[in-house]
C-alpha cells in the first residue's frame, strides 16, 4: 500500500491533442478516490499513465517512494481491472487468478492459498473450475478482481468496471466494492463517467472535464458546494436546475430576477454576494430544494416560482416533476408523491434559499456563493 503522487503531468497525443493538463493530486495511502467526468474528459488516460500504459508526456507519477514514469508496469506493483475483464478463455477461474503468480515464480503453495483466499473473500470457491463462458457477467467481473487481490498490490486501478453490467448487478457490485476496500485496505484509483458510482464509492472524487481538475473533495463537499457551473450540473441526478437572470437590489435586500419570477436571497447570501448587484447571473437550484406547497420541509418558506407541470415520475414516496417557466422550458423538481398533480398544471413551487447556488455565467461560470470563500468582484 502507498501513497500516488502527480505531479504536473500532461498528456499530449501525437497532432497536438491535449488529453491531460497540469494534473496535480496526492492520493493518500488506503484512500478509494475516484476520478469521474464525460466521455474524453482525460480520466482513463491519467489511471493508463499510472499503470505504465501510456507514456507521460510532462510531469512526474510517483507511488509512494518511487518515481514511476520510465518504469515497466510489471514492476510498479500495480494490479489493474479492466471494462472488459480480460480473462483468459481457455484457462480455469483458478489458472486466472494465479496466472500473474505463476509468472513471477511464487511456490505452488503460496499460489493455491492467495487464489482461495480472494476466493473467499469474493465468494466465488465454487466457480474456481469454470472456465469464464460458463461465468456470468458479474461473476466474471470477481473473478477479474479477484486476479488483482492475489497480487498482494501496492494500488489498485479500475477502469469503468461496472459498465457492463445490468442496472441491478451494478448497485450490488457497487456495494461489493466498498466491502472490498473497508477489508484489504488498499490505495484504489477508480475510474467511470457515472457519477452515481463517483459519489457512493470515493472517499474523495475527482471531477475533470478537457483533461483538467475541476474540483477533488469529498463526495457531499463536491455535491453541495460546486467550483462551477460544470460540476453543479455534472453531479447529481436529477442534474442542477439552472435560470438565467440577474442580481437586483431593492429596500436594502437583494434579489435574483430571473423575469417571470423573482426570489428573494437571505440575508447572509445578500452581503456576500451585494457586489455583484446589477450583475446577469445564473441560479442553480437542485431538484430537491424544489418543492411542492403543503411539502412539510418547506414550512415558512416565502420564495415561490410558478410554474407548468410537463411530465411526472412517480418513485413510490416520491416523485420528479417536469415543470417549465416561460423562458425555462427544462426544469425537474423532486418532491414527496402525490396523486393530485397532472400535466398542463400550473403548480407554485418553494424554493429552500438556504441551498441555492449564484454562479458567473457561462458553462464553467464559477460559483459566487460557496460558503467561506470571498465572491470578489
């Protein structure tokens, strides 16, 4: 076990193409961290270039004392899971796992008892004679973890691991997961694009987009207080509700007018943010500090939006609406269930103040109101 240290690495594919950009981040010992972000975002690519995989164009990959950028991946006691599992087909569950061992000369002995062992750990002695077309898809992804666990490593690295898995077979090989590393303990970098795996696995995430760091914090740090505009809307499903309008001021208060509605901010988020007055902004609001009149958690709650119910999800105690405004057309609130609410409704939500967000505007506008940072004109 160890700790992973980047030190500035970039990434540049032949023809200019920047995959990855000044990535710094130390990944403590023990840590599960997750790097999670879109399609192309660098993530694979950054976990390749600490497997050996992909040369480093600058900077300097660490594991723990070591510097690792011109060394081979046999020799930086690294054990690697992949998407698409990569087991041998002609070979036994037993002769996968132990392959990696049998190649670095370890005594038949000390083979057959690791091979149990994560075979035990895994649940899979029964499956050890199988070869991996009798195999179904999730035991085929134990025996792929399992063939890492043997290797005793210093770190492991998944790559997109679930993703080929039913819905169900992932929540279960989620949980898996996180028993797993609560019993060996070990340094892991994971890597996916569902940022529902992000937020239950990582005991800390890391959101890229464009092969750069966006923000690295604890799961609910990332959730409840985003950098920017990206990783509001990245993170959470539903994603981040968000209205264009601006900051005005009026008899001492300020409010957001968005044109058809205005709210008006708490006194706290007035004097952080009164600079800004005048200012166009956007209003991000998440789906559950949305809700319905008569919601209990939104008792003495005076902002309210009207809106127009489009389409209703029902999810047994609750449900997501589908409401517009006259310049918002996309908007999704999650409230407790109800059967009295209809499409082509019009419907007066309350918003919760205390959670929503001002940022900049922009794609990557930053995040003006995020608690104990200063929003500087």
């Amino acid at each position: 076990m160890a700790e992973i240290f980047f030190d500035n690495i970039c990434k540049t594919f032949p023809g200019g193409v920047e995959a990855v950009k000044d990535f710094t981040l130390t990944i403590h010992d023990k840590e599960f961290m997750v790097f999670v972000g879109p399609s192309g975002c660098g993530k694979s690519t950054t976990l390749r270039m600490v497997a050996g995989l992909e040369e480093i164009t600058d900077g300097t990959i660490r594991i723990g004392d070591k510097i690792v950028n011109d060394v081979p991946p046999k020799d930086r006691d690294i054990a690697m899971v992949f998407q698409n599992y990569a087991l041998y087909p002609h070979m036994t569950v037993y002769q996968n796992m132990a392959f990696a061992l049998k190649l670095r000369k370890y005594p038949k002995q000390e083979r057959d008892k690791r091979v149990h062992d994560a075979a035990k750990i895994l649940g899979i002695e029964e499956l050890l004679e199988r070869r991996p077309k009798a195999l179904s898809g999730g035991q085929r992804q134990r025996v792929a973890v399992g063939r890492a666990i043997v290797r005793h490593p210093a770190a492991f690295l998944f790559d997109e691991p679930l993703s080929n898995l039913d819905a169900k077979l992932r929540v279960e090989m989620r949980a898996e997961l996180k028993r797993l590393h609560a019993t060996l303990e070990t340094t892991t970098i994971y890597v996916t694009h569902d940022q529902e795996e992000a937020m239950t696995l990582g005991n800390r995430i890391v959101v890229m987009k464009d092969g750069v760091i966006q923000q690295c914090g604890a799961p609910l740090e990332v959730y409840n207080s985003p950098t920017n505009r990206f990783v509001a809307g990245f993170v959470g499903t539903p994603p981040m509700n968000f209205f264009a309008g601006s900051l005005t001021g009026d008899d001492g208060d300020l409010w957001f007018d968005e044109g058809s509605f205005r709210i008006r901010l708490e006194k706290q988020q007035a004097d952080h943010l009164g600079s800004w007055t005048g200012r166009d902004m956007i209003c991000g609001v998440r789906p559950e500090a949305m809700g319905l009149v008569g919601d209990g958690r939104f008792a003495g709650r005076d902002n309210t939006i009207t809106v127009r119910v489009n389409v209703i999800e029902p999810f047994g105690e609750s449900m997501d609406i589908y409401v517009a405004t006259p310049k918002h057309p996309h908007i999704v609130a999650r409230t407790e269930a109800r059967s009295d609410i209809e499409p082509d409704q019009n419907l007066k939500l309350h918003l919760d103040m205390s959670r929503i967000h001002i940022f900049e505007p922009g794609d990557m506008g930053a995040n003006l109101s995020r608690k104990g940072e200063p929003a500087v004109v």
